[in-house]
C-alpha cells in the first residue's frame, strides 16, 4: 500500500496482483490498479497459477516485478523466466526472518534484494552467504510522523470514553503492548513483569492491545490463568485490535516489546518513541536494533526477567529523554524504495 501510493504520486503506474483483500478498495481508490489472482495459495494449482501470470506480465510489460512473499516470489521467478527478453527486473524484499532453506532462498533470487533491517541483513548473509553483497540492501521500514506525532494528547471526550469502556485501566501508570494474539508476542512475560512490579507496591495497569482475536481463545485462556495464578486479573485488561492506536499510545506511560523470536523491524518503537512514549524491549532482532540506536534505556537482556522489571521502574518513575528525530520515517522508505527502481531501469 505505501509503496504503490509513493509510485502513483511520483506518476507512474502502479499494478498490485494479490488474492485480493479488505484493502483492494483503498489501493485502487488512491490510483493503483489491482488483478485478482491467488499468488498465495499453496496447492497443486500453482503451476496453472503461475502460468496466467506468465500471461499477465507478457501483456502488461512492466519494468519492475517486486515480490513481498516466498511462495508469490517463486511464481514469478519462473514466470519471469518464460518471458523473452529483455525481460522486467526483479526485486524481492525480505521481511522476515524466514526459515533457512531453498524455499525461503527465493527471496535471495532478485537483482536487489531489499531487507527491512540491517538485523535481517546480518540473518540473511549468515544463512545464504553470497560473495555479491551489492546486490542486498537494507530499507528500513518507516512511519508517518504526522500520524504518529510528537506530544500528542487525546481529547477530552476520548479520555471520558475509554475511561467508561476499560475502567481495570484507569487510576495507575499504564502498560501498553500492542502486538496480535500470538505466544511469539511474548504476552506471558509482560504478565510477569505486571505481577513483579505490584508485588513491589507499584500500582500499575497492563493493556495487552490486540490479542484478542479469532481463534485464540485457547491461547487468551491460558494468558488469563496466568493472571489469575500471579493475582494480577484485575489489572490486565486483553482487547481485540483498535483503529484509535495512537491515543493508545498517548496514554500510556510505558510501551513493551516482549516478542521472544527476534522481529524483523519493530514498527510499533518506532511509532511509540515518534509519539514521544518510552519503549522496553528485549535487546534481540529488530526491537533491539531500533532501541540501541533511538532509546538505549529501554533495552534489556533476552528473558532476563528481573533486569526487565528494573528498567521498567526506572522509565516508569523517570523516562529516558526521547530521541530528538526518527530517521525511520515513511517517506525515507517510499523515496528510497523508488531510487532502486530508477537505477535498476536505468542500468
């Protein structure tokens, strides 16, 4: 989406081919085109799959083919390799930190091969060493200052009604982790580190802010014996995902990222500390690249629970200055996303 926003407002055309989706009326309302084809869908209908794309890009002749996903990369590998040349570039852009293996080792395959971190580029190279590192680059991925912006506060009337609809979150400093409903979120851990720190008399609140989710009923149960076990239910409130995150942000007095496996970038750092709220994470992936170069306090040791709970009163009671400027911003992605394309057609 923010990239085919930033090809249609620099003039070009912008073609999308996805399974579809809640967000093919924005993409297409805001100028891109979209081609419906289930380029995700893992079945013996991939090779039929791959061949209408081969289809699709002979007649469209576009001059960068970008995949975002392994099995949507593989299709258009061979699908690009069927066209006569001179045929579209490739591009692949790694978002994860994908299993090591020939099927994840497409995304190695594009003439640049964007990483959404350097701490994904550090994981790529040591699992698929390539003598040619040029052809890898990191693009770090990016917020919108102006969505997220520095000091903001939410109205009056916002204040009244969250106060009416989470009233367990009201009255003491509030922990925020955003973050899906997922083990790897590391929701278990921030349980923990709530049980520590009322133990030691502070009156703290934990909001575990889009865990509740479809699907997950077993996993939130187990969260909430968890809660229950440590004495700490009435303090931890589980909410399914909200569009208002950024007054979710503003009202917290600490934001954690506890996720145990190692991000590929940490958005939701970047978005917290843009908004100018303290973050506490584990010092790993992503999250602890970000923290080491924008808020050096909030890093704490993978797992280390009581050096947690230390840094978590000590930003509680006086946060760490906030970086002055967030160099990872939308537009630094968008216009250094476009820059590549411009050099590869140029080549």
């Amino acid at each position: 989406m923010e990239i085919a926003a930033a090809l249609v407002a620099a003039g070009h055309r912008s073609i999308v081919i996805s399974a579809g989706g809640r967000l093919v009326p924005s993409l297409v309302e805001a100028g891109s085109e979209h081609i419906s084809l289930p380029i995700g869908r893992k079945s013996l209908g991939a090779f039929a799959v791959m061949r209408r794309l081969r289809q699709v890009l002979a007649g469209l002749k576009p001059d960068v083919v970008h995949a975002r996903s392994r099995l949507p990369a593989w299709l258009a590998w061979f699908a690009l390799r069927g066209l006569p040349t001179p045929r579209p570039h490739f591009v692949t852009t790694v978002h994860g930190m994908n299993s090591p293996g020939r099927y994840s080792g497409v995304m190695l395959r594009g003439e640049r091969v964007v990483c959404v971190s350097e701490s994904v580029l550090a994981y790529v190279d040591r699992h698929w060493p390539q003598p040619d590192g040029a052809r890898r680059v990191v693009i770090a991925r990016g917020v919108d200052p102006s969505a997220f912006p520095r000091g903001f506060a939410p109205t009056a009337q916002w204040r009244a009604r969250f106060a009416e609809e989470q009233p367990g979150l009201q009255g003491g400093q509030l922990l925020l982790m955003p973050g899906r409903g997922t083990r790897l979120k590391g929701h278990a851990d921030a349980i923990e580190l709530l049980a520590n720190l009322r133990a030691s008399g502070q009156d703290v609140r934990l909001w575990l802010l889009g865990a509740e989710e479809p699907g997950r009923e077993a996993y939130l149960g187990q969260l909430r014996d968890l809660a229950t076990r440590r004495g700490v239910s009435g303090a931890l409130v589980i909410s399914p995902p909200r569009h208002d995150v950024l007054e979710a942000y503003a009202v917290a007095d600490l934001v954690l990222q506890l996720s145990s496996q190692p991000e590929a970038f940490g958005r939701t750092v970047v978005e917290a500390l843009s908004v100018g709220r303290p973050v506490l994470g584990w010092d790993h992936g992503g999250v602890g690249e970000l923290l080491r170069e924008l808020y050096p306090a909030g890093r704490v040791p993978l797992g280390d629970a009581s050096a947690l709970a230390d840094a978590a009163r000590r930003l509680l009671a006086a946060p760490a200055p906030m970086p002055v400027t967030i160099p990872h911003t939308l537009a630094a992605m968008q216009t250094a996303t476009l820059e590549l394309y411009e050099r590869l057609v140029a080549d």
